[in-house]
C-alpha cells in the first residue's frame, strides 16, 4: 500500500511540476498561463504585453503543492528529486522577482 502511495505523490508531483512550467513559458508566442489568467480577468503583465511577466509569479500556485506532496512520501529517491526540482523553481522565481525590483530601482 504504501508504495502505491508513492507513486500517487510522485505522478501528482511531477504534474503539477509540469503544469507550473507550461504555465510560465512562452513558446512560439503562446503562453498557457497567459491565456487563463487573462480568461480569469487578472493581468499577465506589467504593461498589457509587455513589461514583467506576472503569470510567472502564478506559476507558484503549482510549485508549492507539488513539493508539500514530494514531501508527504517518505525517503523515496523520486520525491525527493521532485523537492530538488520544486526548490530549484522557487529560486529561479525569486530571482525573478528581486530582479525584477532592482530593475525598477535603477530606472
């Protein structure tokens, strides 16, 4: 039972992993995020269509459950690549976002 257990914290982790990044990346101008957040009525950017891109930021709502569920499973080698990957995303987000302000500081 447990191993089963493992698997489903594993796959739904490795989704919502997946969501967050096809949630923030643009490819060929087409940006997955962009299109719900826009639906939902929030903005993705800054500047209409340019400026900072905010759905990276909402890339977040997929990154902290996927590593509150590597977390869950025991000493499992796949959770815990799937926390490595989770944290890895967290830090390139804040950065992201802290150069986003410098940014704003130094124009």
């Amino acid at each position: 039972m447990k191993k089963i257990n493992h698997c489903k914290y594993g796959a739904l982790s490795v989704l919502l992993l997946l969501l967050a990044f096809l949630w923030s990346v643009t490819i060929n101008d087409i940006c997955l995020g962009d299109i719900v957040v826009r639906f939902i009525g929030l903005n993705a950017w800054s500047n209409i269509t340019t400026g900072y891109h905010y759905t990276i930021i909402y890339s977040l709502f997929f990154i902290i459950p996927a590593f509150i569920l590597a977390e869950k499973g025991d000493n499992h080698l796949f959770l815990k690549a799937i926390q490595f990957c989770s944290i890895i995303l967290w830090i390139v987000i804040l950065l992201f976002i802290l150069l986003c302000y410098v940014t704003l500081f130094i124009e």
